[in-house]
C-alpha cells in the first residue's frame, strides 16, 4: 500500500493530507510534527488566543476525531532528524520511515536576535508558535513594559494586543519606517497613526544595540544611546524558511526549498508546499507566506501526487488585525510605480498599487468592498482607471462589469 509522509503539521501539511483523502486516496498518511499540539492556525495567536479570547482546542485545525476517521496518522512532538531520497524514508526519533511520495510543509522559523545582542536573556520572545504565546501570555500584564523590535505586521500585531491589554508598548524600526518591505507609504502612515492613536510609541529609523539585563532584560539600549526600561521583549524581526532538512539531504535551495510549477522538487517523489517552498512566478521563484498560500499550494501538490499535472497558479491575499482595523490585501505590490489611495465609509482607505496603468495589489483598511472588487479584478488580470478608483463618487463594483 502506498505511503505518503508530510513533514510539518502545521496549516499546509493538514491541507495536504486531508486533500488527499477527499480525492480518495487509500493509502497510508503520515504527518510529522516537532510540535506537540495538534495542527493548528496560527494567525490567531498574536491577536484573539494572546488576548485570552480563544482557548487553545479553537485553534486547532481539526478534530481529534477527524485524523482518525480518516485514517491519517499523526506523529507529533518529536521532529524528523534525517531524510534519505534514495532510500526513501525519513528518520523520526529512533524510528525509520519508509515512504512512496514525501511532501515538505516545513514552514518557517522566526529570524532571532543574536546572543551578543541579549536575544538569550529571559523575557526575550518571539511570535511563532503555540509555546511562544504560552510563554508571552504570562507577562501580558497591564502597567508592564514592552518593547517590540521589528515595525513589520508582526510586531505591529503584538503591540496593538499589547495595548489592548493596557501595556506600555513601543516599537522600534531600524528602517526609516514601519512597514517598508511590504507596504507603500501611505499605508504605513495609516498605521502609525493607528498605533499613535492607542497610546503606542513607535520609533522609525533607528536600531537596537543590545538588550540589557543580568539574566532577564531590563532594557534596550538604542544605536543613538537611548535606554528604553523593558520588562520584556518581542522580536519581530522577520521570519526564514525552515530548510535545513531538505539541504542536508542534498534536496536543491533557491529562496526556500525549489519547487517546480507543479509542486516538485530537486529530488525524486519528493514535494514541498507552503511558507518553504519557492515555486517558479514570471521567471523568479518565489515564497509567499500566508495561510491562503499554504492552504492552495499544499492541495495543489496533494492533487498533483494524485496524477493531476496542473501547475499552481497563486491567488494572493492576506489579512492583519490591529485594535479595531482589520487590513485585507490583494495581490502582490512588487514593482509598483504610484498608489492611488481612494476614501471608503468612515474611517475605512484603501491604497490600489500600479505599474504603469497595471493594478497590481490593494491594502483596504475596514474596507471589505475595496478588497473584494480589488481582489476579482486582479484574479482576472484585468486593471481599473486610477482616476476612477481616486473618485470616492465611484461606485467600486462597477469596476467589475
């Protein structure tokens, strides 16, 4: 009987294997987490389960019943030591497991900061799993201090929760503003705002010496001299590809682990999916982390193991929440020349990103319609007038007929 082992059980692994029992495939399945939890969704960790709104068992992707009706057998809480691709089995604790097709849903590990640094004192957290948040859910106590490293959507996450729960929270970007990797200007300065508004300090342009403290922090001291009191620390200084299995098995890297367009990679039967698979896009590989990524690239390979032979085709979109705005972006921003930033109801803006006359992405902040009509038009690959969408008077949906 054939046997497909995943490795990784997080949000792409579970898709994979459940996809494949809904296209009927009657062979073993095997999904291998270094996590002791169940798969669960993650993106709630940083925003509703860190606020004590969602209890862990809400998280988890399936029930318990589910693995078992459906005959996929977990492996959790001891983490694979060794692939072979010529002899075809994986090495998990002292366990040898042979397999036919063997899918990498490996995901990601956030970037830390280094022991020289203080990134080894007591109270020095990341934003990444289940265990992390545990251990930050502690110290989330009003009046405490908390500095936040990394001005990106993580960190931003972490200090609106912050806020929330009555922290003092500030923020501190090494680049000239928050947000300057994935979003436009005008974006950001929603955000700065936003935050500015809730009582958080953020501090652009500026980066971190060290961390202080004998044992556990007591500050962080700036590259300008500023000391900032710390009772704890988050750093959301940007996360890796975990792809350290793959490469000692000789499997070929290329901004994650190299997949073709249909899921495949450098070494026979082998397929990789989600935040650790680069996948050929107009000539580049590239990653996309997100749970809708995760979610369609992992049933794409799932139907390709199957015999489909269809190339992944992405549909990017992603989501952040911060206080009471929830972001929604479609699209990918990458090359964009200007922004057109167009008004919604309230305190609702989007920002449509273009190259040339090309609508690329929209970032719509409460505004739910921007997104969708943004979304539609560039799954279609069709575009929208500028002036059009600058036009509050516009009404968005008929930019779709």
């Amino acid at each position: 009987m054939p046997h497909v082992v995943v490795i990784g059980a997080g949000q792409a692994g579970a898709a994979l294997a459940a996809r494949l029992r809904a296209l009927k495939f009657q062979g073993e399945i095997t999904v291998i987490g270094d996590e002791p939890a169940p798969p669960y969704q993650r993106p709630p960790l940083s925003k509703a389960y860190l606020l004590g709104e969602m209890e862990e068992e809400r998280l988890w992707l399936r029930s318990a019943d589910f693995w078992a009706e459906n005959r996929i057998t977990l492996k959790l809480g001891t983490p694979v030591t060794a692939i072979d691709p010529v002899a075809r089995t994986v090495t998990v604790g002292e366990e040898v497991l042979a397999y036919d097709e063997l899918a990498l849903t490996t995901g990601s590990v956030p970037r830390r900061l280094p022991a020289e640094m203080g990134g080894a004192l007591g109270g020095v957290h990341t934003v990444r799993t289940l265990a992390d948040i545990d251990a930050i859910r502690a110290g989330f106590v009003p009046g405490r201090r908390l500095v936040v490293i990394g001005g990106g959507y993580i960190g931003l996450e972490a200090a609106a929760v912050a806020r929330k729960l009555g922290l003092e929270v500030t923020v501190i970007e090494m680049a000239p503003r928050i947000l300057q990797r994935v979003a436009a200007p005008e974006t950001a300065l929603y955000f700065r705002k936003l935050h500015a508004g809730h009582g958080a300090a953020i501090i652009e342009g500026e980066g971190v010496d060290r961390i202080l403290g004998e044992g556990r922090v007591a500050g962080v001291r700036l590259k300008d001299g500023r000391v900032l009191p710390a009772d704890f620390v988050i750093a959301g200084v940007g996360i890796v590809p975990a792809t350290a299995l793959a490469e000692a098995a000789g499997i070929a890297l290329e901004n994650g682990i190299r997949t073709d367009a249909r899921g495949r990679t450098s070494a026979a039967n082998v397929w990789a999916a989600g935040d650790c698979a680069s996948f050929p896009l107009d000539g580049v590989q590239i990653r996309l982390e997100s749970v809708g990524n995760a979610i369609d690239q992992a049933e794409l390979v799932a139907a390709n193991i199957m015999g489909a032979d269809k190339d992944y085709v992405p549909k990017p979109w992603f989501w952040s929440d911060q206080y009471d705005c929830k972001l929604q972006i479609a699209g990918l921003n990458a090359g964009y020349d200007r922004v057109v930033a167009r008004p919604g109801e309230g305190e609702a803006v989007s920002i449509w990103y273009y190259a040339g006359d090309r609508l690329l992405a929209v970032d719509a902040m409460n505004d739910p319609r921007a997104f969708m009509v943004g979304k539609r038009l560039i799954e279609a690959g069709r575009t929208a007038d500028p002036r059009l969408v600058a036009d509050a008077a516009t009404d968005l949906k008929a930019l779709l007929r």
